[in-house]
C-alpha cells in the first residue's frame, strides 16, 4: 500500500512468526463469527455490525496476495452462519454474505493498493485517503442496500435503512482499522497505577451509561475518560478502549439499555433511532483516534526537539575554547556554556535569568556605544552589533576581577515567522595573542630603534672613514714629495743607507696612499656616490690591460699565468677603470694567495644563458689553485676589513678592502660577484655582467701565456 511520507517503516504480515500471523487471523474470524450469531436483531436493522470493519482488517492484514484465499474463508464462514441466525435460504445467504465482503475487499484494495503490508502506518489515519475511503465505502453500502430495500419493504423504509446502512459502515471502519495501526513509538505517558485507575474508570462509566434503562443522558461523561487515556495511555491502548467501549454500546443499546435505546420522538422508524447508536459511536472514534494521534506525532516531535537541543547542547559544551552566550528576547541569559565558565569563571546557576551586562564595566560599555554611536546603554550597543553583524573585542571581567579581552559576534535567532526568539553570542579569549601582539610590536619597535641607531653608528664610521681619509691625504701628498726630493738628490747626496732608508719610506707612502684612495672608493660605494661612466666597455681589452699591468709582480714570482679571451668583443655598459680596479683586484689577490709553482687564470667569455635569445651577460673568472677559503669565511669575504684566516695565519699583507671594493663596483654595474672555494683546492672568483648588446661568444685564443 501507499504511505505516507514520514511514516513508520512498513511490516509484513508473512515477516513474522508463522504463529503470530495465523492467531491474529484465527481471532479476526472469529470476531466476524461473533457478529452475525445471536443475540439476533432485526434483519436489516443492525447490518451485523461491525462484520464489514473485521473484514476489511482481515483482507488488509494478510494482504493482497491473499486476497482470494480470504474471500472463501469469509464466504465460507458467513452464509451458513447468517442461514441459521436469520433462516435465510442458501442464496440469499451468499447475497447478505456479498453486501458484506464485497465492500470489504475494496476498502483493503484501495487501503492497501500494493498489498505488502500488514499493519497501516498510524498517518494512514490522519489521512485524506483514508477518509474518503471510509465515505466511499459507507456510500456504496448505501446504494447497495436501497434495491433490496424498496423491493422486500418498499420505497417508504429506504431512506432509514439506507441511512443507517452508510452510519454502520463508516463506523465499522473507523473503529476497527485502526487496530491495525502500527505500534507507535510513544510509551504511555502514564504508570501502571494510573492506566488501571483509567481503564476502571472506564468500565465503570461505560456500565453506569449503558446498563440502565433509564432515558438519563449521561454520556458525555465517557469523553473525559476516553480522553484521558488519549492523552496518557499508548496509542495501541487508545485504540483498544475506543473498539471496545463502541462494542459495549452496540451491544447494550439493541438489547434495550441506555439512553440511546429509546426510539426517537415522532414515531421515527427504529433504522432512525439505530443511526443515533452509530453517530455516538462515529463521534467517539473521531475524537479519540485523531486525539491518541495527535499526541504521538506532539511526543514524536517533542523527542526530536529534546534531541536537538541535548545535541546541540553538548556541541555547545564541548566547545571548551569558546564562549558561547544565549540570551531570551528581553536579554536574560538562558544558555551558558563550559567554555564560557572556563573563560569567565561564573558557574552557569550564577548568570541564567540575568543579563550579560554583569560581565562589562560601565566604561566598556561607552567605549563600545561610541564606536556604535549610540546611547551609553547596553541593550542598545548589543542591537547595533547585531545590525551591523560586526565582530567586535570586548572586554569582560572575570568573578575574580581579571579583565579577559574577548572577540564577540552576536546573532539573532528568529522562528520561521520572523519573530525575535533571543540571541547568541559566540567569541573566543584573545588575551593572550594581543599580549604577545603587544609584546611582538614592543620587541620589533626596540629592533627598529637598534637598526636605526646602527645605521646611524654606519654613518658615523663612514663619515669617520671619509674624513680621516680626506685629511690623510695632505700629509701623505706632503710627504711623498720630500721623499722624491730626498730620492733624485735635490737636498744632497744621500748614502747608501740613507737612500735604503728613503726607498722604504717612498715604498710604505704609497701602499699608505693606495689605502687611503681604497677607503675613499669604498666609502663612495657605498653610499652608492661613485661617479661612474657609462660607457660601452671591451671587457676582454680591460682585462688585457689589467693583467698587463701586474706584469711586475708576476715577473718576481714562479707562477703560471693564463688568459683565456675571447677575438670577438664582450661589450658591457660602464666605467673603464672602475672595471679596470676589478680585475686588478682579483687577479692580485689570486697572486699574492698562490704560492709559488701554482697557476692563477683569467678567462672573459659570454654567457648565452638557457634560452635561444643570445647572450645575457659578460662573464669574468679569475682562478687560483692558492691556499684557498674555508666555507666559514666565505660567508664574510665582502665584509671591509676581513681578513680569512688563512691569510692572518700566513703573514700575508693586505688590508681587506680589496673583496669590498670589487663587490661595490659590481653591484652598481648590475652585476653579480660569486666564490667557489676550498682550503688547499684554490678559489674561482666569477663576475657576471650585463652585456650592452647581444654578442655571439667568439673563439678563445690559446690557452696560455706563461709568464
């Protein structure tokens, strides 16, 4: 059969015990049984009530693939029993046995349309099918029974007994299948104590109804207590009272109790008098069945709620790291979570019912309306939060007086029509990241100070340097020009010793006054105030003529050189003697580094690069197979003043400015100055240069020139 969406899980009336199945069928028959035996009423009067409701229960429980199989078994069992309670002939008992099974089987047709089930899911009666079944029904009842009427008492009695033919139905249907409910999920709201005192309550009521004679209406007394087993009592046990209580006052009223067994003023045919009994009847069944269904669907969503709001509940709880703050329409506090009383230290009986205004200071609270720009109130701050959906920090203090820095959102929960149900707030503590915030801005604020005092320490040593450098040259300049006249005798004839004396003199003022130049460069570099030209320069004549000059201090020593350049030009963009005080640089550090019988080398070429573009840069690489550089000091070789240890260790002289200057020329050449190096393995210096215009790499000369 159809269900309806929502409903109970469907059951078969095969998927149980084999046992169950036939014992439920063994008891539907023989209440049909019971029905039509004595006491025996007047043909036409009771329509063997309710003989079509446990009908239709029988077919719809075993379902229709048993459908045949059924309507024999009732077939079977009503005619005979009808012929002998109401001396019918065989085929006028298998008719009555039709006007009976015939609207049976199309109640569970149309109840059960694909016949799988054995029990109709409570919705079935809450239903529009169901109802317009049962009137269907109760209808087809009607018209069935109007020929057999006019044709055995005429026209005159067909409108009572058909009017009661439709009351008998319908009724018949409504309080038997829903005996057939499936069980609902709602236990009785009442104790066992309760449901005894309720069920004798009924019968008592029942009896004190029905079993007089008298024609005193007491039975509006039966709606309270039928009412109160709706309400307290299981849906299957509503049921149950309302099937029974109905039977008793079928039963009672055509034997002649109660007050619906008087006939109706204005000698009213007696059919009229049996439509009040079934009225009654249809009355109680749609009040107490719809009642023990609304109560189950109000207990189902109820459990539903509880679970969702358990549910959220400990979602809420659980979050120990957040606050989470509900409060109803007016601002009272109705939900206050492990996290908050974590956060705040307030126990949750401390806050609920008060408003959230107890965790903020009078100041915090005009802090936050000034930025709202409302009124210094708290109830009006929290609104414009909620309109402006702006997470905002505030600051709560805790039941032990520390003030906690708390980022805070407020929303507003609205039920479907709109209507304002209250707020939450949700937020996390951030005091202690603003603390370290504040600490971080402090330590890089102090870092700040330090650069800017280095910086200014830089400056100082720099103009220091330039200075010193500036005032040295006066006094070496004075002294060079003695020494040259000392040395070309204008002042007299000099001794042998005495002109040993001055060469030393005239040697040590120009490594002085070289030193003094190298400052001066470096500091200018520095301050990037080179006064560099820009010119279209031959690296490879440059290094030529830079190697040529160091020939005097190659000439005195046991060492290879080699020269590896280019015919065609590597032309770059730049000053040709700062170039010129690169290479001599390099290549006489490689010298003054290399011991004897080693090699030092200098190759120019141009660097292509990975793409099919042309050349990119100019490339010069002066290498040594000297004492070379620890990975240690590499780090440092641009540092004025360094000196690697290698060095200091071999008494070699130098200043530790010449790495400085090459790097400081290279860098405002757009160039780039890299160090390979090993101790005991030699050192490659490499120079990488912007090529002025793209050049093809040209063939090298031979490979060396020893000098």
């Amino acid at each position: 059969m159809t269900t309806t969406p929502g409903a109970a899980p469907e059951q078969r009336a095969d998927a149980g015990p084999l046992g169950r199945t036939a014992l439920v069928t063994a008891v539907l028959l023989a209440l049909v049984a019971l029905s039509v035996l004595p006491p025996q009423w007047e043909l036409g009067r009771d329509m063997w009530w309710p003989t079509l409701g446990l009908s239709a229960a029988l077919l719809v429980y075993l379902g229709r693939r048993r459908f045949p199989a059924c309507l024999v078994a009732l077939t079977v069992l009503l005619a005979p029993l009808l012929a002998l309670a109401y001396d019918l002939s065989p085929a006028t008992a298998v008719g009555a046995t039709t006007t009976v099974t015939a609207p049976a089987l199309l109640a569970a047709w149309l109840l059960d349309p694909g016949g799988r089930v054995g029990a109709l899911p409570a919705a079935t009666f809450g239903s529009r099918r169901f109802h317009l079944v049962v009137l269907g029904v109760g209808l087809l009842c009607a018209l069935v029974a109007y020929p057999f009427v006019v044709g055995t008492r005429g026209s005159g009695a067909a409108l009572p007994v058909c009017a009661l033919a439709f009351v008998t139905a319908v009724t018949a249907l409504l309080v038997v299948l829903p005996l057939l409910s499936a069980p609902g999920r709602r236990a009785a709201a009442a104790g066992r104590v309760e449901l005894l005192a309720q069920r004798a309550a009924l019968v008592l009521v029942v009896a004190a109804i029905f079993w007089p004679t008298t024609g005193v209406g007491l039975i509006f007394l039966l709606f309270p207590v039928l009412g109160w087993g709706g309400l307290r009592a299981g849906q299957r046990e509503t049921h149950l009272q309302v099937f029974g209580t109905s039977v008793a006052a079928y039963v009672l009223t055509l034997a002649g109790h109660g007050p619906l067994a008087a006939d109706l003023p204005g000698n009213l045919p007696p059919a009229f008098s049996d439509v009040t009994l079934f009225l009654f009847i249809a009355s109680l069944s749609y009040l107490v069945v719809p009642l023990a269904r609304t109560v189950d669907r109000l207990s189902a969503v109820t459990r539903q709620q509880e679970r969702s709001e358990t549910t959220v509940e400990r979602m809420l709880d659980s979050a120990t790291r957040t606050v989470f703050v509900a409060t109803d329409e007016l601002g009272r506090m109705t939900h206050y979570n492990d996290g908050a009383h974590q956060t705040l230290g307030y126990a949750a009986a401390d806050v609920l019912g008060r408003s959230p205004v107890m965790f903020h200071t009078a100041a915090e609270v005009a802090r936050q309306a000034a930025h709202f720009a409302t009124p210094p109130d708290h109830t009006a701050v929290v609104m414009a939060q909620v309109a402006s959906r702006e997470r905002r920090d505030w600051e709560f203090v805790r039941q032990d007086g520390e003030v906690r820095m708390i980022s805070l959102e407020l929303n507003q929960i609205t039920a479907p029509g709109g209507r304002v149900l209250g707020y939450i707030a949700s937020g996390e503590d951030i005091t202690e990241r603003l603390r370290a915030q504040e600490a971080l801005v402090t330590a890089l604020d102090r870092e700040h100070q330090s650069v800017v005092r280095l910086q200014e320490v830089d400056h100082v040593k720099q103009e220091l340097v330039s200075n010193v450098s500036h005032e040295l040259r006066t006094p070496i300049t004075s002294i060079s020009g003695y020494v040259e006249l000392l040395a070309d005798g204008s002042l007299g004839e000099l001794s042998p010793s005495q002109r040993d004396a001055v060469d030393r003199i005239e040697r040590n003022t120009a490594r002085l006054g070289l030193l003094v130049e190298d400052l001066l460069l470096l500091s200018r570099a520095e301050a990037r105030q080179l006064d560099l030209v820009q010119d279209e320069v031959d690296l490879v004549g440059v290094a030529g003529e830079a190697v040529e000059l160091l020939d005097e201090l190659v000439r005195s020593r046991d060492l290879a050189v080699a020269t590896t350049l280019p015919d065609a030009p590597v032309t770059v963009v730049g000053d040709p003697v700062a170039l010129e005080r690169v290479v001599t640089n390099l290549v006489s550090n490689a010298v003054k580094f290399t011991p004897d019988g080693g090699r030092v080398a200098v190759c120019v070429s141009a660097d292509g690069g990975a793409g099919a573009g042309g050349p990119r840069a100019a490339v010069l690489e002066v290498s040594d197979t000297g004492m070379g550089i620890s990975e240690e000091d590499q780090a440092q070789l641009f540092t004025r003043f360094f000196r690697a240890a290698e060095a200091t260790d071999s008494a070699i002289q130098g200043t530790g400015l010449g790495l400085s200057i090459v790097h400081a020329i290279v860098e405002q050449h757009g160039g780039e100055v890299a160090i390979a190096s090993q101790p005991g393995a030699g050192t490659t210096v490499t120079v990488r240069l912007p090529l002025a215009a793209p050049e093809a790499p040209g063939r090298a000369t031979g490979p060396v020139t020893s000098r």
